[in-house]
C-alpha cells in the first residue's frame, strides 16, 4: 500500500542578526516582541526562529521578565562606568596630581630631573605601592591634563643620534659630477 507522504512546511526562519548591532531602542523593541510572543502563547523555539534570536536569548528575555517584571527588559547602559575598574582611587590621584604639581623628581629623592613618564609610574609605585605600566601612567596624565617631558636618552644614544645626523648631512652635501666642469665651460659660451 502507497500510503502518500505528508510534508510539514515550515516558515522560513529570519536570519538571526547580532543584536549588539542593534541600538538601544531596537534591542528594547525585540525584547518586548519575544515578551508579547510568550503571552500569546507562542512557544520559545518558534519565537527565536520568527524573530532571529537563539533560543537561548530568548529564553533569558523571558526568565529575566517573569524574576524582575518589565523594567528587567528596559534598555540600560551597557560596559564599564566611568571611574571603574582604576588602579587608584580618586584620592590617590588627587595626591599624586598634587606632588607632580609642587614638587620635582629630586626633591622627592627621585632619579629623574624633570617629570617624565617612568619618574611618574616611579612616584606611582613609591607612594602607593601600585604597580602601573607606562601606557597606563600616560592615560591618567592626559586624564588630569599633565603634560610631562619625554625621557631623554642615555648619553650613549644621545652619540649614536649626532652620529647619524652627521651622515646624513655629508649625504646631504653635493655630490660633485664629472659633467661639472662640462656645464662651467658650456656657461662660459653663452
């Protein structure tokens, strides 16, 4: 017996589209949408595939609204906050802002002449015992608006460089040609 086939036909599912593209309103927007689907009565999985979610998100929306009502699916900012996650603390760099400010480098026993980056994460290190890298040292300066001197190199480095600008002034000087005395006598006819 040919029993004939039945074939189920399935809606196409959306594509599922990163929602962090999304702006705040629009990702508010497929929140309430997955919410209202719920109600109705739709099941998670046809949800996620009309609305191009994965399951799990839309799983998440829903446990989220059912725990802390609608105000858990309002948009909110997202990333760290400003001030967070700082090696020192507001007081901290109000007291280093302050020695930068009314003193140099060896009056507080430093080995720098003048403040440079290293002399800073050094006075970093000294007064608070915060170890900081040098990019981070230069945040926190151009944060506070502190311009310090750049580090002037060894006396050795310092040779190599008048060193090499000497070369390149001898490469910058002419080059004398053989069709030099060529051109003289040409002049010379006109």
């Amino acid at each position: 017996m040919n029993m004939p086939m039945t074939m189920q036909v399935f809606a196409p599912a959306a594509k599922k589209e990163d929602a962090r593209s999304l702006s705040a309103l629009e990702q508010y927007e497929r929140r309430r949408q997955v919410v209202r689907a719920h109600q109705r009565g739709a099941r998670k999985v046809q949800i996620a595939r009309e609305l191009g979610l994965s399951y799990t998100a839309v799983c998440l929306i829903i446990a989220r609204y059912q725990e802390q009502g609608a105000d858990a699916i309002l948009p909110h900012r997202r990333g760290r906050r400003s001030g967070e996650g700082r090696a020192m603390s507001s007081e901290q760099e109000q007291q280093v802002q302050q020695l930068i400010r009314d003193n140099k480098p060896c009056q507080l026993q430093m080995d720098f002449a003048e403040w440079t980056r290293p002399a800073v994460a050094e006075l970093i290190n000294k007064q608070l015992g915060v170890q900081m890298h040098i990019r981070s040292v230069t945040n926190y300066l151009k944060r506070w608006n502190i311009v310090v001197e750049r580090a002037v190199p060894s006396p050795y480095l310092r040779a190599q460089k008048l060193m090499m600008l000497d070369t390149v002034e001898q490469v910058k000087a002419p080059v004398p040609s053989i069709y030099d005395p060529l051109t003289q006598a040409a002049s010379h006819l006109n």
